[in-house]
C-alpha cells in the first residue's frame, strides 16, 4: 500500500529531488504517534506503528466506512499472541497531500481508542505502507514527514546538524520490521524499531545479561502489557538500569520495561525514544539514524512520572499487587496533576504510569 499522489521539490541544482506527501501533524503529545486520515470520505486518526508487519482497522470502523470484506485471511502476531483477521479493501484513503484507491488493511476486533481532535482512532499504519518510503519522526516537532529521495548525497536532507548512524537489519516473516543492536550497562542486546510500543522494554534474558538479578526485580514496580490482539499480559516490571547506548549516544539511568512479550528475542525501542529524538527510516536503503536534541543532563527521553493511586495509611488494609497500566498504544494527551517520579513510589504501591513531558 502506498500513497500516490507525491508533491514533489528539489534543489535548484537539481541533483537531490525530495518528493513528500507534506509534514503529518502529530494528533497526540504523549505516547505512539496518530496522525489524521481519510477513509472511503470519512475523517478518522491512525497510529503510525513500525512495528507493525501490516496496517489494520478496527471492526467497528470497518463497518461504519463500508470496506469490503475480500474473502482473504490473515495470521497476525504481537507481543501478547496471535489471531486471524479477515483483510477489507477501502475504495479510497488519503493522507497528508496524498490520495489512494483499493487501500487493503486487516481487521482488528478490538478497539483502537476513542476520538483525538475530533477524529476517532480507527486503526495503524503498519511497515507494508511505511516502507513505500523514507520515514523521518520528528515527534518532539510534532510531525512525521514521508519521503522518496532522487540522487541525494546525504541521507537524511531535510536535517541540519549531525547525526548518528544505527546498524540495520530485517526482522518479520516479510523482512518489513527494522531491526538494530543497542547496548544495555554496555551488554549488546538486539531491538526492534517499534513506534507502535508506548515505552521501552526488553526480554528478562536481556535485563539477566545486563546484571538485573531476582532481588532486583522483587523492588521494581510491576506491569501489565497489552498488545494489538487486546490481551494483557502480567510479568513486567519498570527497572531503572545504568545506561543505555543507542548509535553513538548514551542515555544513563533509563526506566526501562522488562516483560516476557513474545518478540522472537527482541527489545522494543519505543514511543517514549520517538519522542525525545529525531529519527530517519530509510526503508529503500537500509539505514537508520537518529538526532540527539538535548545534551544528556538535560535528556528526559526514558523518564516516566508515576503517579501513586490510593495507598492505604497506617493499619489500612493491605495494598493490591502493584499492577500499572502500561498498554502499547497511550492515547493520553495530558498527565494529571501530583505526578511523582517513580523512585518516590513506595514498593508494593498501586500506581499510573504516564510518560514524561516532552520538553
């Protein structure tokens, strides 16, 4: 799937040729990105979710915007377990400048959230669209920007400044997911490019290697996961490890999730990186780069304010098992007041979880 109808602009010189569909308004502050869509004429907001293999709609949607069921089936996996969806055709869907007819997207019988500026939140783009070009998240600018380049020297021409370069490589059944390897307390651990993920997280055996014992983790708060079938999944906890080396920067002291998600032995890098950093996708070329925006004392990227839920007094009955919601995709746009920064939560507290502000 591809949008066709590309404005194109180019240097004067005419040696690199930019064609775009136009800076995609980021809908949300917080969380995986949305942007706004059109659906066979109806206004509706798609998260943009790269670590998608295929884009999807939910059933409701499906059926309010009249998409025609193909007669086609799909076996779809995520972090919590798989399920089947039937494939629907869209006579017509537009994005940005762009427009496209015989849009196929797979449905989803759960819900993707409720309205965001008006639009309802119908469903992503996942890798089979996203990699039709090249991608370029400037969430902290609030926008992404899809591309295809011509005779361009360097790879990432609408950037001023430097950059650093990741390594890359394909992950999927199709080859369509954006692998790298990054480095946890210094130990190389493979990830995945997820946009769709609303915070960081790594494998158990990926927090072992980096030194995270059984002890460690009896003092972390605990999570639960959802994933793009609905299913929770219990296991995961917020771990706050020395550092974290993606390129060549170095975050320190990032809040991490650590839960048993079904990846194939890969982290998450996710929404919450998105948003503190500017990234490049090349698809067509096989290359990732990132841009630091802040220096490292200044950096909030792996932040996250906790914010305690009813913790009982003295002689209070018990707390609940700590258990935070920490879904895939966030639609929250503004945390509430009395947040707290998580080493202010007492172990065993009933907590939410919200991202930090981006600054």
């Amino acid at each position: 799937m591809s949008l066709l109808a590309l404005a194109g602009c180019a240097e004067q010189n005419g040696v690199c040729q930019v064609s775009t569909l136009g800076d995609l308004p980021v809908l949300n502050k917080f969380g995986s990105p949305i942007v706004g869509v059109t659906i066979n004429g109806h206004d509706a907001a798609m998260i943009v979710d790269s670590g998608a293999d295929i884009s999807m709609i939910s059933e409701e949607a499906s059926k309010n915007f009249g998409l025609v069921d193909t007669g086609h089936v799909l076996n779809i996996s995520g972090v919590t377990g798989e399920m089947f969806s039937p494939v629907m055709q869209a006579d017509k869907m537009g994005l940005g400048s762009g427009t496209s007819g015989e849009v196929y997207l797979t449905q989803a019988k759960r819900s993707f959230g409720g309205t965001i500026a008006g639009r309802p939140v119908v469903g992503l783009f996942g890798a089979d669209f996203l990699h039709s070009y090249d991608v370029m998240f400037d969430l902290p600018g609030g926008k992404i920007a899809l591309y295809q380049l011509s005779a361009c020297k360097t790879p990432t021409p609408t950037w001023d400044g430097p950059s650093s370069k990741l390594d890359w490589y394909r992950l999927g059944t199709n080859g369509l997911r954006i692998g790298t390897t990054i480095r946890l307390n210094g130990k190389k651990i493979d990830a995945m490019l997820d946009s769709g993920a609303w915070h960081t997280s790594v494998l158990p055996s990926q927090a072992r290697k980096a030194g995270v014992s059984k002890d460690d983790l009896a003092q972390d708060i605990t999570f639960t996961s959802t994933g793009v079938s609905g299913k929770r999944r219990d296991g995961g906890h917020l771990h706050r490890f020395a550092s974290l080396q993606i390129g060549d920067e170095l975050y320190p002291n990032p809040l991490l999730g650590i839960s048993p998600i079904e990846t194939d032995g890969y982290a998450l890098l996710g929404a919450d990186f998105l948003r503190h950093n500017r990234v490049w996708v090349s698809y067509r070329h096989e290359q990732l780069y990132i841009q630091r925006l802040r220096p490292p004392e200044q950096d909030h990227t792996f932040d996250l304010r906790i914010k305690p839920k009813n913790v009982p007094g003295a002689g209070a009955e018990p707390a609940v098992p700590l258990s935070a919601p920490f879904p895939r995709i966030s639609l929250k746009d503004a945390p509430p007041p009395g947040s707290a920064p998580a080493a202010s939560t007492p172990a065993g507290a009933p907590v939410t979880v919200l991202p930090a502000p981006t600054p």
